[in-house]
C-alpha cells in the first residue's frame, strides 16, 4: 500500500479507500468485518461511507468494527456523507443546515464517534443557498465534528464557486471531490478536474472498474450470467449494458487494458486501477467489495506502475470525445496564444 496526503490537507491516507456501499445489503455483518480485516492488513487506512449506504446500516456496521478493534481504529481516517433523504419529512434531505445537522448528528451516533475524519455533500442542492451549506460545515469543523469536508458529484462551476465562496468569507476550505472517474467515464476532464487542480481538491475517483466492465468479464454481445459486485442478481447493475456494448470504443478500451495486463503479469482490474491512480488530483481510488476475494484482486492495483508507454497508449485509446465547441481545436484555439 502507499499513502498520501488527503488532498491539500496534512492528513495521511493510503492511496486506495474501501468504499462501504455493500455493507449491510449484498455483505452481512460478518463478511462486512471479514472485508474490513483484509483492507486492513494490506495497509488501507482510509473507509468511504454514506449515511444512505443501506439506510444507515453500513454506518452502524463501521461503528461496531472500530470499536472491536480500537488499535486499527485509530489509524483510520473515515468519510462519510450526507445529502440525501433518511427520512419521509420535507426537510429530511439536501444541504441546509437544519438536515445537515440532523445527519451529522445521526452519522456520528451510528458510527460511534465524536468526530468524522471527512464529510461529504453527497450532491448538489439547488435549493439551498451555498453560502448557507459552507457556514455549516465551517461551524462543525470549529465544534470538532468534523476535520475537512469535501462534495461528491459536482460539477466543475460548482466546485470553483465554493471555493472562492470559502475564500471569500474566511470559512474552512474543501479539501475533496468524489467523481465517477475510469477509463470509460473521462468526460470529468474537461472542466472538472481543472476546477479541482485550481481550488486543491483532491479526487476521490468512485466506480473505478465501471461497475465492472474494466474487469474484463463482459463479453461483447453476451449479456453476463451469475454473481457481481452488487449480488447475486445478474440484471442488477446491467442498465448500461445496451449503450456501452454498441459503443466500438467500450471494446477498444476493454482490448487495450486486457494487452496492458499481459504484458504486466496482472488482472485487468489491476491495470484499470492503476490509470485512475495516476491521474492528475487523484488522492485515493475509493474500491468496492462483496466479497474478501473480489477487495484481494483489486489491492493488487496498489503497488503496480505503469510505463509511460502504457499510460500513454490507454489514455489515448480511451480518449473522451473533444471534437464540439468549446473543446475541440477551435476551442482550444481561441484559449491559447504563442509568446514570441
């Protein structure tokens, strides 16, 4: 495992994060805690959660485990998120400071903490005031209950405008974005992760395998039978299916990483992996697991380096299209001048 900073800030976590989102759903208790060990030995210090993750069960789940292993526990750093709804009320969802309260509040109890390491605006809120959302996450991080806070599926206007919002009136500044971020899915890169390098944000990249077809058990023109990451139902997950396997590019990609694994000795997942973790901003690759052995073939991705040839060869393959204004050559045109 290898570790970094979390973001701009000074905190250390390893460059892989185990993302919760199964536990109490498609893991039990028992194979949550099973998961949870295995992470732990390869070196993991940082877990992903969300108060939504099973109603509150993933959460409730982490709170008993850390305090079964009071040692492991203090040297992980947990995130977790809140947003959306976990009640029926009119006020039991978005980012106003009355739902965040009350779901930060709840988050703390279910895991069993004074204080949550990174909290997360699981999306957007078009109805409340951002001003409003940053006063209160300033006001958690000065009353101790929470250390940073960062968004989840921002756009890259969204996320420069809370910067500077933070700037502006001296409240704390985000430190993290978690995106949907792999191979397949690179559109972030236009205007994204620009935003993130400019304001310090550090990407958490989720879905890193593209709900599995970077792991190279989708054939073309076979829908795949049996057990995934979300269960045992093999219509569970599937919606893209149809678009991605009418796309030659899905297959182009797909191609391209299974060569890259050959010659590296490693599975497909690894080599997946491994692009999204060398990509400007990424702080940590947040990992999803059912099961011990599906977390143990993705640790493998924490210690292998690509060649530049072959970072290279896979961005180029997997290039998200650039051709319209305002990103294609005319674009690019207009933005750039030569000196001398």
């Amino acid at each position: 495992m290898r570790y970094t900073t979390l973001g701009t800030s000074g905190t250390i976590v390893s460059t892989q994060c185990l993302g919760t989102m199964t536990f109490g759903a498609e893991a039990d208790e028992e194979s949550s805690g099973s998961i949870l060990e295995a992470f732990v030995e390869a070196g993991g210090t940082f877990l992903d959660t969300a108060d939504v993750y099973s109603k509150g069960v993933s959460e409730e789940i982490i709170g008993r485990w850390l305090r079964s292993h009071p040692e492991d526990a203090a040297q992980m750093v947990v995130a977790t998120k809140g947003r959306f709804p976990m009640g029926e009320g009119r006020n039991d969802v978005g980012l106003s400071r009355r739902h965040l309260r009350e779901a930060l509040d709840a988050s703390l109890t279910r895991l069993g903490v004074e204080h949550i390491d990174l909290y997360h605006m699981h999306a957007w809120d078009a109805v409340t005031p951002l001003e409003e959302t940053l006063r209160f996450l300033d006001d958690a991080v000065a009353a101790g209950k929470i250390g940073y806070y960062g968004f989840s599926n921002y756009l890259g206007y969204q996320v420069t405008k809370a910067v500077h919002t933070a700037r502006e009136h001296g409240w704390t500044p985000p430190v993290t974005l978690q995106p949907q971020y792999n191979l397949l899915v690179r559109d972030i890169e236009h205007e994204v992760v620009p935003a993130c390098l400019d304001g310090g944000l550090g990407l958490l990249p989720w879905s890193p395998l593209a709900g599995g077809w970077l792991t190279g058990k989708y054939q073309r023109n076979t829908t795949p039978t049996g057990a995934s990451r979300l269960g045992e139902d093999p219509d569970r997950g599937m919606e893209a299916y149809g678009p991605r396997n009418s796309n030659e590019r899905t297959w182009a990609v797909i191609d391209a990483v299974a060569e890259v694994a050959k010659v590296q000795g490693v599975t497909s997942a690894a080599v997946a992996l491994a692009w999204v973790a060398a990509q400007p901003a990424v702080t940590s690759v947040i990992l999803g697991a059912r099961t011990v052995e599906q977390l143990t073939d993705n640790l493998a991705a924490a210690d292998l380096d690509l060649t530049a040839d072959q970072l290279s060869h896979l961005s180029k393959v997997s290039a998200p299209r650039m051709d319209d204004y305002p990103y294609g050559a005319a674009g690019i045109a207009q933005r750039h001048r030569a000196i001398g």
